[in-house]
C-alpha cells in the first residue's frame, strides 16, 4: 500500500509543516510508502479536479477549508472506496485488504 496525501494549504503546506504532521500522526513509520504531494496551483490544480477536492483561495494558511475523503485505489488506478477521514481504523483496515486482493 502507498499512501498519498494532497496539499489543498499551499502557503502552509511547508517541508517543515509537512514533516511535522508526518511525525504528529506517526506516519513515517510508513517509510516511502507515505507521500504528502505539494506544488503550485498549477501543479495541483488536476489533481484537485480529478478526486474533487474542493479548495478555498480566500484562507489564511494552515486553515482547513477543503474537503476531506480518504480514496482506496487499487493498483490498476480504480477508486474502490470513499471515506470520510474520520473513518475507524477498522474500517481502513478492511478496505486495504480487500485492495491488497485485487
């Protein structure tokens, strides 16, 4: 599994913001598994479209003001699963064996 977090806070989302809430929520226990994707708007901005994240130009950084989902996608590129980053571990962890199946 690889897990992947997108940047919606680009004035906030700096490499020391970002690994501070890597170790925060202890996911560099995930090695290179764990990615966090910042850039530009530009950059980001197919991204964004493509898994309708939702982001708001008008905060202040480190403001949460996007949407929040947890996609599992299968190696081969297809969405299996949408969940709401509140999500139980449980549940993670069933959606990631039924990936780990495919």
């Amino acid at each position: 599994m690889v897990y992947l977090a997108v940047s919606v806070d680009l004035a906030g989302d700096t490499p020391e913001s970002v690994a501070a809430f890597s170790q925060e929520h202890h996911l560099e226990e995930l090695g290179d598994r764990w990615h966090y994707l910042v850039g530009t708007p530009a950059e980001l901005a197919e991204v964004w479209k493509s898994y309708y994240i939702g982001v708001s130009s008008a905060l202040e950084p480190g403001d949460l003001g996007h949407t929040s989902a947890l996609y599992f996608i299968d190696p081969k590129g297809n969405r299996r699963a949408l969940t709401e980053l509140d999500v139980g571990a449980e549940d993670i962890a069933r959606n990631e064996l039924v990936l780990a199946r495919q």
